[in-house]
C-alpha cells in the first residue's frame, strides 16, 4: 500500500494550486481518503475527506467553500483543489488512507482514524 502525495509548491495569497494523491497497492474508492495538513509547531489536522461507499465529501470549516477534494477512479488517484488560498493554509499536506471504511472523518483528533500515510508535499502561501 502506497500513497504518493505531489503538487505543493510557492504561491501567493489569493491564489490556486492542485495536489494530487496517487494509490498503488489497492483500490482507492474502496477506502475512505483523507487530506491533512501540519503547519510548523502545530497538530496535524484534517482538511477535507471522501467516503467509500458512496464518495461523500466532508471539509474543514477553515477550507470550506475554498478547496475541493475529488477522486478520479481510472487514475487511482485523489486530489484536492485549493482555491483562494491564504498564509494560514502554509503546512505540510498528506493524503492518508482509512483503517475502516467506508466512512470518513476530518475532526479532532480523526488522524487516528488513518493509518496508511503518503510522504506529504509542502504548501506555502506568501507574497
């Protein structure tokens, strides 16, 4: 099982960037998905999340109306669209499997929820 993680970068305030998800291993619509994000000196926390049974999508209050997670199931692949983007969303972001399906969570503490991590790709948002 293996989750690869790409499409950070630089970007300014306001602006627009996709990170991608790749799955190997298994079947990514069978699991729920997870996006997270760790800033420096912060916890990791949940961002944005899709089910498996029926591939609802669940969102953080800071990102809502903001980023869009989307799955492509030809590709085996998640991403996460995140538009209108601020400083505050600098941070480390990570895709991450569920330990059960086919629900899934983005609250508190729902990190324990995952265990099958990609490698994470950094997102930094400065002008």
């Amino acid at each position: 099982v293996q989750l690869q993680a790409s499409g950070g970068g630089l970007v300014q305030p306001g602006g627009s960037l996709r990170l991608s998800c790749a799955a190997s291993g298994f079947t990514l619509d069978d699991w729920p998905i997870g996006w997270f994000r760790q800033a420096p000196g912060k916890e990791r926390e949940g961002v944005s999340c899709t089910s498996s049974n029926d591939g609802t999508t669940y969102y953080a209050e800071s990102v809502k109306g903001r980023f869009t997670l989307s799955r492509d199931n030809a590709k085996n692949t998640v991403y996460l669209q995140m538009n209108s983007l601020k400083p505050e969303d600098t941070a480390v972001y990570y895709c991450a499997r569920g330990i059960l399906g086919p629900f899934c969570t983005v609250g508190p503490g729902s990190r324990y929820e995952y265990n099958y991590w990609g490698q994470g790709t950094q997102v930094t948002v400065s002008s």
